[in-house]
C-alpha cells in the first residue's frame, strides 16, 4: 500500500515537472520567441497558455509596452548660421516585430536604443544645419520633429521597432553663445532705454516750453485786463470828483483844506512857517470866508 502511494506521488512529480517544462504562459504586455536548438520556430503574439517541447525548446519573452529613450546629456549641433545649440530630447518607441527585433538587434534594447539614438542625431544634424536659431528654437519646431519622428520610424521599421514620438524638450544655446545674446540684448534694450529718455526729455521740454508761453500770455492778458478795470476805476473816481466839484465847489474846498490840515498838524513836532494871510489859513479866518 505504502509502495503504491509512493509511485503515485513519484509520478505525480514527474507529471508536474514535464508540465512546468512543457507549458508557458505569455502576458498580454508581452511576445515570446519559441527556440528549438537555437533555432526560431514559432512567435507567440496573443497572450495565453502555450506548450511546447520540454528540454529541445525555450522562450524569450519581449516587453511590446511603450519604451522611453531619455538622453542623458544634451546634444550639440550647429546650425546654418555656424552656431552651436544643445538639444535635450525623449523617444517613445515599442516593438512591433518580434522576430525582426531578434534577428537585428539580437534581442537586445541598449542595441536598439543606440541605433534608434543614432538616426535621429544624423537626421537633426542634417535639418539643424539647414535652419536658424530662431527657426530651431520657435519658428519650425514642430515641424522638425514630426520630421524625425517619420525618419527615426522608417529606419526602426528595419529592425521591428515602431517610433511613436520624438520631442525636444529644450534647446539652449552653450554659455559662451548665452552670455553674447545676452550682452548684445543687453546693449540692445540700454540703446532702446536711452532713446525713450532723449524722447521723453524732449517731449518734457516741449511742455515746459509751452507751459511758460501759457503763462506768460495769460499773465500779459491780467495785467492788460487790471490795467483796463484801473483806468475805467480811475475815470469813474475822476467824473465822481469832478461832478461833486461842480455840485457843491465851496464845500469841495473846505474838505481838501481839512484834509490838508490833518497832514500837515499830524506830529507834534511838525513846524510850518506861513505868513498870516496866507490862503492856506482860510478857513481859521472869520468861517473861511474869502477877502476876511
């Protein structure tokens, strides 16, 4: 009995073994190359359970995800001006034929990678070196890119690779070519400041000029203007005079010799050397009257 559950056991393993070397399972994220002897027999592209030939095959799984291609270090290229830019760029790329890939590249990543990387320097060496810095950076950018990315993609088709997207993350000039633009932008917005200023401080002047002229004519238009209303005063205080001399000319008198009186007795100190009958002492005489 206890002999019987042993090979039962014993062929239970064997079973178990023979399965395990026998199936294999393939991921949806995934194709597998089946090896006979080294040699490829089969490609499995749609996941599930497959089998195959225990200790005669093998299986190499391939990861058809998206991939990223990030370089480490900007790229240096020169344009059609004879100045140098660095480029800073990523990759998108999958595997689209298996068996393809393995024949080219062997299977291996850093491979394709080198090769994907290689083909998109020749291709933005080549369109680099027919544009400007402007055109680099901001004027045909877009097209640049879509340009490498069909380039990049009917060079990778060789190996089984399919390139989605190529993208320039940034492109700088070097220092030395940075610190230039900057010197002669610099220059450029000092020779823009000082022009505004001389504009400014001719406009300014031009104010001021006017200003003045303003003044002075709304000054001359015042003093014409008081000098108007002092004469027309002046008449009307001179008819008024005059009209009240005519009314009443003895009375008129008497006012200015009082008047004259107050002036002249105004200090204490004040000395006046007249003869008696003088006219100026009139009215102290017999009520002012004439000839008393």
């Amino acid at each position: 009995m206890n002999r019987n559950l042993g090979a039962v056991l014993i062929a239970a393993v064997v079973v178990l073994i023979l399965a395990s070397l026998s199936l294999f399972v393939v991921d949806q994220r995934q194709n597998a190359i089946v090896f006979r002897l080294g040699e490829v027999v089969d490609v499995k592209r749609e996941p599930g359970l497959y089998l195959k030939v225990p200790l005669l095959d093998n299986v190499r799984f391939f990861d058809t995800r998206i991939l990223t291609i990030d370089s480490a270090e900007p790229e240096r290229f020169l344009t059609s001006e004879k100045k140098n830019v660095l480029v800073d760029l990523f990759v998108k790329w999958r595997i689209v034929d298996v068996r393809n890939y393995y024949v080219s590249v062997g299977g291996d990543e850093a491979r394709a990678r080198t090769r994907l990387l290689q083909t998109i320097n020749d291709s933005l060496r080549a369109e680099f070196g027919n544009r400007t810095v402007h055109e680099v950076v901001s004027g045909e950018r877009d097209k640049i890119m879509e340009l490498m990315r069909q380039r990049a993609n009917e060079d990778a088709s060789k190996i089984g690779v399919q390139v989605l997207d190529v993208r320039m993350k940034r492109v700088d000039l070097p220092q030395e070519v940075s610190e230039s633009v900057y010197r002669r932008m610099e220059a450029e917005r000092k020779r823009v400041a000082n022009e505004l200023r001389s504009t400014g401080s001719a406009e300014s002047e031009k104010i001021r000029a006017d200003a003045d002229r303003q003044r002075e004519v709304i000054l001359a238009q015042a003093y014409r203007d008081a000098q108007k209303i002092k004469g027309d005063g002046d008449a009307k205080a001179t008819a008024i005079y005059a009209g009240a001399t005519q009314t009443n000319p003895e009375f008129y008198a008497f006012y200015r010799s009082i008047e004259a009186y107050k002036q002249s007795f105004k200090n204490k100190n004040d000395v006046l050397v007249l003869e008696p009958n003088s006219e100026f002492f009139k009215y102290f005489r017999s009520g002012g009257k004439a000839g008393k």
